[in-house]
C-alpha cells in the first residue's frame, strides 16, 4: 500500500512538473530570434485612415496588405503581440490546401505569396511569423497595432431612413492604458469570431443553429508541441503511415496524419475530451506540433469557457503524451515541450451577408458572377460532442466564393472576412479554411479602395455588375486567378437526388472524399429510424409524442418506410394503408416510374429512396396541418 502511494505521488509529481514546463514553453517557438525580421517600429498611430482592419489573422494580413498595394492609408489592429492569429498564436501549422481539377493551387495572390515563404502545407510556426511580418514591412501606407484592448466599432445612426441600417465609422480602442478614437469609412472585420461585426448589430447565427443544432458547435482543439523526435524518428512515422493500408492516412517531409487506429484507444479522464488521428507537423528545430485533442462543450464567444477549456487540456496531456509513448512508431521518447498560446477555436458566429454560402453551393461546384475566391477543401466538419463522430459530407472539385458574402446586412462601411463571413454552418466546414480567407481578405482590401473611388457603399458595389468586373481585373492584375468555370454535377440526374439534397443539407448524409452516397444501396432499417428522429428534432416539428419505433429484422422496404413515417402523425393504419395514404397525399408524385420498383413487397429501400420518401414527407407537413389528421 505505501508503494503504491509513493509510486502514485511520484507520478503526480512529474505531471506537475511536465505541466509547468509545459507552461514556461508556451512562447518557446514563437521567441526564437529573427532579428530584423520582426516587425518594424510602429508608426505613429494617427486620428484616421482610409481602411482599418481588426484582426491580425492570415486573412486580416492579407485585407491590410491588399489596401495599402490599392492604394490606401492602412491600419492594422490586434490585441495579440504578434501576427498571424491561428497560425502563429493557435499554432495551426498545417494548411487546409485548396486544389483545382488540375491539381494547381487555388488560391493565388497574397495567400501564394505567404505559401512560397514557409515551408509548405506544414511549416515551422516562427516562418510564419517572418512571413507575415514581411508582408506588412513591405508596403509603406500600412500601420500595424498590436496589443490594442477592448476594441469596439463607432457606429452611425440611421442610413436613410431605414430604421434597421447602421453605418460603421471608426473604432475605439485602448493602448498603453490610453483610450482613443479613430476614423475610417472603411473597415474589415478580420477577427476570428466576427466580433466588430456583432458589436455593430449585423445579424449571425452561432454554430449549427441554421441547421436546427441548437448550441452544437465544433470542437476546438489544443495544439501542442513534443520535442525529442529525431529525424530517424520521422523517417519511422513516414515510412509507417505510407505503408498503412488507409487511404486517410500518409506523410511528407513536414507533414504526417493517421495513427486512428492507435488514438481510438486512448480512454481521457472526461468526456470533455477526445483524442483523434494525429495531424502532425515538424519544426524546424525536429519538434513537432499535434492537432488531435478535441475539446467539446466550449462556449468561444465566452473568454472563461475558454480558459476553462485550455486547462482540462493542459491537465491531460501529460497522460496523453504517456500514451502517445506507448503506442505511437515514432514517438516513444517525444517529450511535452509546449503549449499553444490559444485554442484552435473552429467555428462561432456565421454572419448574414448579402448572400450566404450554401452546401450546395460548395458540393454543387457553383461559380457566381461575383467570384473573388475559389475553394475545394472537403465540407469536413469535425465533431460536436462526445459519441457525435465527425464526418466528411461531400469534397467539392471547385467552387467559387461572391463577394456578397462579404457584405453584411444592416451595416455599410463594413465587410466581414474569415470563418465568420456569410456562409452557413455546412458550406464553413470546406469555406473556413486559410487560403480561401486570404483570398477573401486580398477581394476586400481592393473592394474598399474601388468603392471610395465611385463613393459607393460595399452593398451598392456588390450590386454593380461593372465594378464587380473592375474588382475582378484589378485581384487578376496582383496575382489572382478567378477564371469563369463549370463543373458539372454528376449526382445531378439521379432521380433521388431531390432527397439527397434535403437530407445532407441537415447535415444527415455523408458522401466521404469521393461523394458516395450510396444512393443505390439498401439502407439499414436501424439507419431510417435513427435519421426520421433527428429530422423531426431538428425541423422543429410539433410532434407532442414521438412514436416508438421498433425493428422487425425482416428485408426492410416501402412499406415498412411509409408505416413508420405514419406513425409519427398518429394514425393506426396497417402497411399497406399507410402506403396509400401517403400516395392520396401526393408523396410519390412526380417520381412516379421511380417508385415502381420499390413497390414489390420485397424489393429493398435503397438510400436514395429514403432520403425522397422522407423529404416528400416533411414538405407534405410543412405547414403541420397534416399532424394528427
């Protein structure tokens, strides 16, 4: 018994002590000297300026070196010490790559410009630091301010007339202890929750709501840093991921994922946390940073649940890193040796813009008139609660970003880039990542200077056809691609397409990295139960007493489908009355040779016909009349 004890407080002590070091690390990589690569003095802030942008993310550095090169007077506000948000502070050193059908790079300009800097779709976290800061050393107009606090719009009365429009003129700020004032009759709102946006009363949903996930939002995640990971020991987890039989999986010089087979394992102290594959990315040093501790139940908008947050992690990772000894190639001997600053927080606000961004949109390969970024990173959208997995709904080959997505409703002078830009919950999943940000970033800075040109608001320009094609020459003209496109929808002429849309747009369909739905493919009767209930949940239906739904472990069919959906409007009718009361109710009309088949008695339901049958069904009830009729 006292062995045990003794051995038990030995082992607290040493995660005391991995814990400690870990914290007096946090900056270990980002303090590394660069001298004169770090920023230059500041300039001496001044009382106004022709574009401020809040937010030193990638994407703000990208809206504020975008002004200055068109032409305007520029500041750059942020309340961290250094550049580069998530990446350099979050040490979100892996790029999320956005490929055409060609396999070329997406997304040129100022993003290429970063991208050829470091060292490739991982990088060294003090390259990025250098990166950006010379990207704002470059341009003569640009003010960076860092370490500003408490950073709020000024915001106008009323726009002509409209009792709901504001106009956004400027920021307040405190530095040094010093509070102050400056004007601009353009700003970017570039911070990673949208917060400028929403203190000036632009509208947003907050996580999965549009979807009917009420406060279901993706997990954020704590990187941290391992040291003592030699190159014989990359060259170990390589080799080992190269020949692992998962196509999920693999390596390069600076990048490695994979080990789920490995991470499933591992059992945490709360259901908070969740260790998933490892998305692993080298330092120039031979450390290595990890992206796989998810962290559910965090409220982003809330700096205690943030904090909070980080120290159920931190408290973790030295049995996390014990583990990761145990049963890793690789890194038997890697040690903690650092903790990111900040969480990779994923997802928060989701503005309103002029338009939204749809799933369908993404995966329906759509180009709009307005271009200003392409994407094609996987709608990946990661979990939101434990024993809630996370899935790839669909990987689009192309899709095209307007620049009404940039426009908020209610509030001129302003445009919103990054995560919280005007896309919904599904289409962030593939919209949220760095280069279609940037390039978003690079769209806006342009966008302010044109608009002052004409004296337009960004709303006016966003429907001005001539600009727009202006703004679009001027982005070709500093290195960006946006070239018309059509790709077409191969999914398109399936007859059960229709259901599939409905049933993936609530995020209920997973068609992985090639888009297979398995449409044509028997679904599993404990599937169609499983799905009718969270459609009812999150559609909102007023069913006051769901039914009890049971297998009957026979070939599950039609029939079986239309008794079950019956159910739910609480009628007693046998199977095949609940078919023909679905028929008089118009629910197979229109797909009338599609149905055929499915009448035999002992033809299997298919994917595709559950997903048509249940969105017949729930447009059949959209108006609720039908409930219990």
């Amino acid at each position: 018994m006292t062995i045990k004890k003794k051995n038990g407080l030995l082992v607290l002590l040493a995660g005391l002590l991995v814990i400690a070091l870990a914290y007096a690390a946090i900056n270990s990589i980002i303090n590394r000297s660069t001298a004169s690569d770090y920023l230059a003095p500041p300039r001496q802030v001044k009382g106004a300026y022709d574009l401020i942008v809040v937010g030193g993310d990638p994407e703000g550095v990208a809206a504020a070196v975008s002004g200055a090169r068109n032409g305007l007077n520029v500041l750059l506000v942020d309340a961290r010490p250094e550049l580069g948000g998530l990446m350099t502070r979050g040490w979100l050193n892996s790029i999320d790559m956005n490929y055409g059908p060609d396999g070329e790079i997406l997304n040129k300009g100022i993003f290429q410009e970063f991208y050829d800097r470091v060292e490739g779709d991982s990088f060294d976290v003090q390259t990025a630091v250098r990166a950006f800061n010379r990207l704002v050393n470059g341009e003569e107009n640009l003010t960076v301010l860092l370490n500003a606090a408490n950073v709020t719009p000024i915001v106008g009365g009323v726009k002509d007339g409209l009792p709901d429009s504001r106009v956004i003129t400027g920021i307040k700020l405190v530095h040094n202890g010093v509070s102050r004032e400056i004007s601009s009759p353009g700003i970017i709102d570039a911070t990673q929750d949208g917060d400028l946006a929403a203190l000036a009363g632009v509208p947003y949903t907050i996580g999965q709501e549009d979807i009917g996930r009420q406060s279901s939002l993706m997990a954020a995640t704590l990187v941290f840093r391992l040291e003592k990971v030699s190159w014989l020991d990359w060259r170990k987890i390589r080799l080992y991921l190269r020949f692992d039989d998962k196509k999920t999986t693999g390596a390069n010089k600076y990048s490695a994922w994979g080990y789920y087979d490995q991470t499933s394992l591992y059992k945490p102290s709360t259901d908070r946390l969740f260790l998933r594959g490892l998305n692993i990315g080298r330092q120039n040093d031979g450390s290595v940073l990890i992206n796989a501790l998810l962290i559910f139940g965090v409220n982003p908008l809330d700096p205690a649940s943030r904090r909070e947050a980080r120290e159920i992690a931190v408290h973790e990772l030295p049995a996390i890193v014990d583990f990761l000894n145990k049963h890793v190639t690789g890194l038997s001997i890697a040690t903690l040796g650092g903790i990111a600053p900040e969480l990779y927080v994923r997802e928060s606000r989701h503005i309103w813009g002029e338009y939204r961004l749809t799933l369908d949109d993404v995966l329906e390969n759509r180009d709009f008139d307005d271009r200003i970024a392409f994407g094609s990173y996987p709608v990946d959208m990661q979990p939101t609660a434990p024993g809630i997995p996370g899935i790839i709904i669909g990987t689009p080959k192309q899709y095209a970003v307007p620049f009404r997505c940039l426009v908020p409703q209610r509030v001129d002078g302003l445009l919103v880039v990054g995560r919280s830009a005007s896309y919904d919950s599904l289409a962030h999943g593939s919209a949220r990542t760095v280069p279609v940000g940037m390039a978003a970033g690079q769209a806006a800075g342009a966008a302010v200077a044109l608009a002052a040109e004409h004296q337009l608001t960004y709303r006016e320009l966003a429907g001005n056809r001539q600009l727009i094609t202006e703004l679009q020459r001027r982005l070709r003209k500093q290195g960006v691609e946006l070239e018309p496109f059509h790709i077409a929808n191969k999914l398109a002429g399936h007859q059960a397409y229709a259901g599939l849309k409905f049933v993936r747009g609530l995020g209920l369909a997973s068609g992985g990295y090639n888009n297979d739905y398995r449409l044509d493919e028997d679904i599993a009767e404990q599937r169609y139960i499983n799905l009718l209930y969270q459609l009812v949940k999150q559609t909102g239906l007023d069913i006051q007493k769901p039914p009890v739904l049971y297998l009957e472990g026979n070939i599950f069919t039609l029939y079986d489908a239309g008794y079950m959906l019956v159910k739910f409007l609480g009628l007693d009718l046998n199977k095949q009355e609940s078919l023909d009361y679905l028929a008089k109710k118009g629910v197979f009309e229109g797909h009338e040779d599609y149905w055929k088949g499915y009448m035999d008695q002992e033809k299997p339901l298919s994917h595709g016909a559950a997903y048509l049958l249940i969105k017949e069904f729930f447009a059949m009830l959209q108006d609720k009349r039908e409930i219990g009729n």
